[in-house]
C-alpha cells in the first residue's frame, strides 16, 4: 500500500514536472502569437489615429511612463533580481518588480527566469534557446534567418521554449510569494492594459481618451518594450564591442545601452553575470544601474553585487562573480 502511494505520488510528480517542462497545448501556441502580433496591430492603430490628430502629452506622459515602470520591471526585476540574484530586497520590492516585469508581457516570471538561466548556461551553443549562431547557414539569407530566430523566432520553436524550471529555477518554485506572482501573470497583463486606459479615460471624461490610453499606454509600450528586449537577444549578441573574452558572441551595443535601459551592455553582462550594473564606465550609460543605486541609497536593495570597471583587478573580479552566478539548485535568498 505504501509503495502504490509511493508511485501514485511520483507518477503526479513527475507528470507535473512534465506539464512546467511543456506547456505547448493549442491555447498556448493561440496566446503566443497573439502575444507576438497584437502589439503591431495596436501601433498600426495608434499610427492611424496620430495622422487623424488623435495625440497629445498626455497620451505619450502614459507612453513613457509605463515603459519606464514595466522596462525596469524586466531590467531590474525579472533580470537582474530574479535571474540573477544581483542584490537582495524586501517583499514589497520583490512583489513591485514581479508585477512590473510580468506587465511588461514577456512570459511568466519563472519561464523567463528559466530561459534566460539557459540562455546563460548554454550561450551560442547547441542548449541555447535564442542564439542568432547556432545552426546559421552562410550568407546574407543565414544571417537574417539567425537574426530573426534570436529576435521572436524561438517562441514558435518548442525545442527553445521548453524550459524545465524544475532543473532552472528550483529557487523560485520554492518561493511562495513568487508563486503567487507567476500564477497570476494573466492578472497583471490584463492590468498592465487596463491602468493606462482608466487614467486616460478619466482624466478626458471619453472614450477615445481610453481607447488612446489602451493604445499609447498599453499596445505601443508593450511593442517597444518587446522588440528592444528581444534586440538584446540579437542586436547584441551580434554587433558591437567586446571588452571581455566570454566564450560566447555577446556584444556591448551602445544604442541598446540607451534604449534597452542598461541592457546593451550585454559583453559586460555576460563576463559578470552577478553584478547588478551593466555599464561598467561612466561612459557606458545604465538607467537601470542608476534606480538600484538610488534604491540601495534608500535601503530598498541590499547585498548588491558589483562587477569593479574593467581594470587591473579585472580577470579578478570575473572569478569572484562568477563564482557566485547560478549554481544549480541554489537558492537565492532574498
Ligand atoms: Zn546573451
Ligand atoms: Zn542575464
């Protein structure tokens, strides 16, 4: 009797495992490209308002403001933080940038946690789920090809999708608050759409001052935020510089420094993948570095992890971060 429990629970367990490993039913394949292709529809919509004069501050105030929150949701938040253990805070922190990032419509955090673990693991080899590299044929077409999978390809590859998080993220399944924040991702999406085009709605008293809203606020942000993410992926693992030997073709992109909010700096991040800046000089600009400086200043993040700028202690400092980056099945406490 003891053993058929036994196997009865192993058998749930296992299957459970099998469901976090594989969530590739046909509404999640649906989700996907909606997920995908929503976001340029919603552009197209708001470009055609723009021309009939349907703009104004308020509408672009929303624009900017949510790309801030929900960019530094997956910048600080979902990367830095979650991925990468890069300082530590309290719950009100942890909850704020789940929910952030999770707005920023990117996945669910203990996914993107997962892939972006493999990402690391595995950097332009075989393993790795959005290499513009592996597997690309020569010329211009093998290029773009490459380019187009490490942009938004690999979501509609199941091979690149499929991420056990049991074996990437054991610490975050053994979180209850971050649970809570993964299960209700649609929640925060649908919010993350809806705050924007409330604001509007009741600041002008209309309703194309919400619809405006849900567009500016809600489908242009999410467009950018989406495509300057995925141009870290591939932008910066093809052009740029590189200041430090990392086994990989991870690149420091000057344009995606600025636009990805201190991602571009991603040659850097991937020889320190621990520290919490990215931008390693005054030179090398790093919004996101900037709001955990000024959330350490007032106490809100704590244990920070910092890469020193490439110097002389450099080779030294790449074997004491990455020694403490990711080891499998560690928990990052928080
Ligand atoms: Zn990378
Ligand atoms: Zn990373």
């Amino acid at each position: 009797m003891r053993g058929e429990i036994a196997n009865d629970h192993e058998l749930k367990g296992a299957t459970n495992a099998l469901r976090r490993a594989r969530p590739h039913t046909l509404l999640w394949r649906l989700i996907r490209i909606v997920v995908v292709f929503l976001p340029p529809v919603g552009v197209i919509a708001a470009m055609i308002l723009l021309w009939g004069g349907y703009f104004g501050p308020l509408y672009l105030t929303l624009f900017v403001v949510m790309y801030l929150l929900t960019g530094f949701g997956i910048t600080i938040g979902f990367h830095r933080f979650f991925t990468h253990g890069g300082f530590k805070a309290g719950p009100v922190i942890v909850y704020t940038l789940g929910i952030l990032g999770s707005m920023a419509v990117e996945g669910n955090l203990i996914w993107w946690v997962a892939t972006h673990r493999r990402h690391h693991r595995y950097s332009d080899k075989e393993m790795d789920p959005h290499s513009p590299h592996v597997g690309r044929k020569p010329g211009i077409l093998g290029t773009i090809k490459g380019l187009l999978h490490a942009h938004m390809g690999w979501f509609f590859n199941s091979d690149s999708t499929r991420t056990d998080s049991q074996r990437y993220a054991p610490d975050l399944l053994a979180d209850p608050r971050i649970m809570a924040i993964d299960r209700l991702f649609p929640l925060w999406v649908v919010l993350g759409l809806l705050v924007p085009a409330s604001i509007a709605g009741a600041v002008t008293r209309t309703w194309t001052g919400a619809l405006l809203g849900f567009l500016w606020g809600g489908l242009v942000r999410v467009f950018m935020v989406h495509h300057v993410t995925w141009s870290v992926n591939s932008i910066c693992h093809f052009w740029g510089s590189r200041n430090h030997e990392t086994g990989d073709e991870s690149r420091n992109n000057f344009l995606m420094g600025i636009l990805g909010l201190g991602e571009g700096w991603h040659n850097n991040h991937h020889a320190f993948p621990s520290s919490a800046r990215h931008g390693l000089t005054w030179r090398q600009i790093d919004p996101s570095w900037m709001v955990i400086l000024m959330m350490r200043q007032l106490g809100l993040a704590t244990a920070v992890k910092i890469a020193t700028p490439p110097s002389s202690h450099d080779h030294k400092c790449t074997s004491i971060v990455r020694s403490v980056h990711m080891r499998p099945g560690k928990s990052l406490s928080r």
